[in-house]
C-alpha cells in the first residue's frame, strides 16, 4: 500500500465503507474530485479567425465567425492560448503532457524519487500559464508547459488548484484550513473560513469571487480574492465527508458526496439541498465531477453498498455513476466487475471538455511491494466503450487539465510514492 492511501485511509477510516472494504489495494483517497481545469472552449467568439484558431475540435467553435476558416493551422486560439512546442519538459518532471491521451508522455526533468504529490494543477486565462503546486512548491509556466520555475512555498502541500478569471489561481488542501491565492508572480496566503475544507468552486466571469464548502456541507462565499468568507445557506443533510463539487459554469450548483448516503445536490447556493434517487442512492461517493459543457452532466465514483435498514438492494462493488439532470437522479455508468478499468475509493474524474457524453479518469500503481509502476489514463464514452492508455514508470496522475488551445492537449500532474 503506498504511503499516499495509507496515510489518507487513516482519515476515512471512521467513515464505515469508506476504507474497510474488501479491495485489493486498499487504496482510498478520500475523495479526489479531479479537477477539469479549463474549458477548452478556445475560439469560441470566431473573431474572424484571425486568433489562428484552436485546430482539433476545440477549433471547431471558432466557427461561429464569418472567416473562422482560417483557424486551419491550430496553434493560436482566441484565448492567445498555444499548444506546446517542446517534446520536453524542463524544471521539472511533476508536469507532462500527452498529445494523444496518454499513449506517449512527454518526458520531464530529472527522474521520479522519493514521496512527493502533485495534486493541484491549473491552466490560467492569462494565454499559456499553468500553475502547479509539487511538494510544497508553486511551479509556473510561461510558455503552454515547455519549461516551469519555483515561485516559492505554498502554506501546504497536497493542495488542489482552482484557476480563475483574471490570471488567478486558488489554492486548498482537501479536509484542512490552508488556503492561498497565486496571481501574477505573487503567493498569497488566505485565511480559510473553516478547518474542514472539501470543495472549492470560482465564478466564471469575476475572479475575485470564490466559495467553497466544508465538510458539513455549508458554503462560505468571498467576492474579495478570499480575504474574507461569509456563510451562505444551510449545510446539507449529512455530512460532505468525501467531497464537494461545484458546476464550473455556475457555482450555485454543487453536488456533496456522502458516506453511504450517496449524493445531495444543490441548485440556490445551499437554500435548498436535494437528495440523489436512482442507483447510487446507497453508497460513498468518494469523487465527483460536473462537466464544463453541460452542468445537468454529473459523473460520481463510489462503492456501492449492497444493504440498506437489513435488506439487500444490490450487489455491493465499485462503480462510476452518470447524472443529466445536475445530480438529480444517477444510473450507472460503469461497473469495477464489468470492465478491465481500475476502481478504488476515490479515482481522478476529469469531464471532456467538449463532449458531455466522455469522461476522463485515472488510476495508478506505485512501486512498492515489488509492484512495477504503472499509470493508466482512461476514457468513457457515451456508449460505455473505455479506451486506456498506460505508462509505465510513472507512479500516478493526481490531476488532469485541458489545453485551452486544444483539448486533445493534456497536461498531466505527476506523483512520486517511492519509498
């Protein structure tokens, strides 16, 4: 068991199912909701194509403009956004891209050592920045992800990244208070409204404005870049206790991941939350994620219990569960013992960014207990078909984002667990 699971599965353990099932890597995360990062939607005004569209599909949308057309060569979208030049990376190897989902990688500087986690990753409105956070440090790139630097120490490590309008991004570490604002050059650390944060949501259109939810699932809003937060709602019915995921496209909307009780869904802020029915009625809801196209799109990762008050309602397992109606009602969408994907207790969800239907998910094997290392992207589509690409020697993937330039480019935050 790598010292990431076993660390976090001493968090869950109260939570029943959460971490005494009966897998065989034990492993649970507590709920790594993963992180879509941008759009990918570049190109979308059309400004008669002379932004040099996306190229892929994401170009696709330029066509809204009299002379999208010329968006045919696909290195330069409206965002101003590139795709990468370089066949590697340098300054560091705890970000890579992949081109064609995954087959290929580039490849880093230096080589993987050690225990260090790459859990936050975003790519910024500011044309060709991301920003990460690997070990305890934030790591900038100018240039779509060919060379990075240090900017300095984050308040923590393990910590997930938001971006927002404005060449922001937000920064938190899941079931904790440390929060952080990285703008321009600058880090900036925040005082958390709570000391159980799960979930963060930023609003589209003004980056100044965030909130995010603890794991009583109440919602604390801030419109001055977190420099203070004031409750809004009411907590949910139970417990967020594995996470809280926030519609990209309008932070009223966040859906809360529950043990054993499934998912509850709010639309108004937190006035009003709305218990999920359907199959993933009674289960951990370790990971969830709700697409940047369509916010009615929900996906959830969890396991599925098989009783209820005494009575059996189905056979107990893993599965990946699909909402079209904002986390509603769920069916679902893949079953562990029903297909060669790797489940655990919480995998990296990364909704397309152009197709509802698809999602992106990830799953890997640490070198430890005479393991070989191995890291597995996969994609489920709208017939329930996954296509995975694996790597080997590479620990795990902790968090996925979309070029804004072109979706088929992935920027990939690696993970080292080596003993």
């Amino acid at each position: 068991m790598s010292a990431r699971w076993n660390s976090l599965c001493v968090v869950v353990a109260i939570g029943l199912a959460g971490c005494g099932d009966s897998s065989e890597d034990g492993a649970n995360t507590g709920g790594n909701s993963g992180s879509a990062g941008a759009s990918g939607s570049a190109g979308a005004s059309g400004a008669g194509g002379t932004a040099g569209g996306t190229g892929g599909a994401a170009g696709n949308a330029g066509a809204a403009g009299t002379s999208g057309a010329a968006g045919a060569s696909g290195t330069a979208g409206a965002t101003g956004w590139t795709t990468p030049t370089c066949t590697s990376v340098k300054g560091t190897w705890a970000v890579r891209f992949t081109s064609d989902e995954g087959a290929t990688i580039a490849p880093g500087d230096g080589a993987l050592t050690g225990v260090a986690y790459t859990w936050g990753l975003a790519a910024l409105d500011t044309p060709n920045v991301l920003v990460a956070e690997h070990a305890g440090r934030i790591l900038r790139s100018e240039d779509a992800g060919c060379t990075y630097k240090d900017l300095g120490a984050a308040p923590a490590s393990t910590t997930r990244l938001h971006a927002a309008p404005g060449g922001r991004a937000y920064g938190y570490q899941m079931n904790a208070s440390p929060m952080y604002l990285v703008k321009g050059q600058a880090i900036q650390v925040l005082k958390g409204p709570s000391g159980s944060i799960i979930g963060m949501g930023v609003s589209p259109t003004d980056g100044a404005w965030l909130r995010v939810a603890d794991n009583d699932g109440q919602l604390w809003d801030s419109k001055d870049e977190g420099a203070s937060f004031q409750k809004i709602g009411s907590p949910a019915p139970k417990k967020c206790f594995y996470t809280v995921a926030f519609d990209p496209n309008d932070i009223d909307h966040a859906v809360c991941g529950t043990i054993t009780d499934g998912t509850f869904t709010t639309f108004d802020g937190g006035k009003l939350w709305v218990e999920a029915s359907g199959d993933a009625t009674y289960a951990n809801a370790f990971s969830i994620a709700v697409s940047p196209v369509d916010g009615g799109v929900v996906w959830v990762e969890g396991f599925q219990l098989g009783w209820h008050n005494g009575q059996q309602i189905g056979p107990e397992g893993r599965r990946i569960w699909k909402s079209t109606d904002g986390g509603k009602t769920f069916i679902v969408a893949l079953e562990a013992e029903k297909t060669t994907a790797k489940l655990f207790n919480g995998n990296l969800l990364a909704p397309d960014p152009v197709d509802p239907a698809a999602l992106y998910f990830t799953f890997g094997t640490p070198p430890v207990g005479g393991l070989t290392s191995e890291s597995f992207l996969y994609r489920l589509d709208a017939t329930g078909k996954v296509s995975e690409q694996r790597q080997g020697g590479i620990d795990s993937y902790d968090a996925i984002v979309f070029s804004p330039a072109s979706p088929k480019t992935i920027y990939l935050a690696v993970s080292s667990e080596r003993p």
